[in-house]
C-alpha cells in the first residue's frame, strides 16, 4: 500500500493490481457490496511499480522478503496467504534418484541465496584472528601467496552478515576484500 490505509476494508472499492486475479477477487469479496466493487487488474511482472505510477491504490503481489516492496514505498495491510514449498516422494519411488538430485537442487539453491563467498588477503600473524571472523559454512580455504607471508583466503558468509564481515576483516588488516554472490552450489 502506497497511502495511509491500516485496513484491508479501506480498500474495498478501490483499485487493485496484481498478478493473482482469482485470488484477489476471492479476497475481496468479504469487504465489498453490490454498490460498492474493488476494481481488480491483472498485471504481469513488477507489480509493485503500480502504485507509483498511478494505476493502482494498492497490490497484491508474491513476496519473499519484502525488500522490493519496502525500495518501492509500500507496506503490508494485510498476509492473505503464507505458502511453503515442500518435496514429498515415496519411500517405494522407483525414481529415488531423480528425487534426490531434486533435492540437491533445491538446497544448492537455497545455500546460495543464504551466502556469499568472500576472498581476501591477510598476513599470516592476523590469520588466526581473520578465520574467526569467516570461519567458512565447513572451513575457510587458506592459499599461500607466492613469495610473500601473506596468504589468500575463501569462505561462505551468511550474506546478511557480508557488509559487516568485511568491514571487520579490513580492521583485522585484511586486503584486496572481495565478495561474489553464488547462483548456486552442492554442498
């Protein structure tokens, strides 16, 4: 919601954008009378752009963690649905092994929306106290640098701990602090 509304029944009547018609009518429903009908649209992709542009009072719309929602101004009114995602399989499937690269898939995946992998440089005396701070998901890897008493380092960090993290080994004397995001991975 783009406005001051506090209450799903403020918006009866009003005009809805989103990219779940059926499920916005059936929500809908509850609040309004025959004079007084919410105006529902259909949109694909984007739909909390709707509001700002003028076309709608207010959105429906699939979120995760808010954060699209929150960068476009919006605010939650109401949770008309929480959904999960489950794997369900036989314990007599002849298919076990489809079933389980399945699910590697899907923990790869969720592994790489969790972390983040950081690299740096360090000189070996603050070493010990750099893995502390990026103990890795298993163990930080530690290369040696040729030639130099230094060494290079590569962990997973929880990425909303990443800006954090950095800003700590740089005063642990870390350098060359770089972080890559990870589309996906099998742990």
């Amino acid at each position: 919601i783009a406005s001051n509304y506090t209450d799903p029944k403020q918006l009866s009547g009003k005009r809805i954008v989103t990219s779940f018609p059926k499920l916005a009518r059936d929500y809908f429903d509850k609040y309004d009378t025959p004079d007084r009908v919410t105006n529902i649209k259909y949109v694909s992709g984007s739909v909390e752009a709707a509001c700002a542009l003028g076309l709608a009072d207010a959105v429906i719309d699939l979120v995760e963690t808010g954060t699209t929602m929150l960068a476009a101004g919006l605010c939650v009114v109401d949770e008309i649905l929480k959904t999960e995602t489950i794997l369900i399989s036989s314990k007599t499937s002849k298919h076990f092994d489809i079933v389980n690269i399945i699910k590697k898939r899907i923990q790869g995946y969720m592994t790489a929306t969790s972390y983040m992998m950081i690299s740096y440089n360090v000189s070996r005396i603050y070493l010990t106290e750099a893995l502390k701070i990026t103990p890795g998901k298993r163990a930080a890897t530690v290369s040696p640098l040729e030639g130099d008493e230094a060494v290079a380092v590569s962990a997973l960090v929880k990425r909303s701990d990443s800006s954090t993290i950095m800003d700590q080994l740089e005063k642990t004397g870390a350098t060359d602090i770089l972080l890559f995001a990870i589309d996906n991975s099998r742990m």
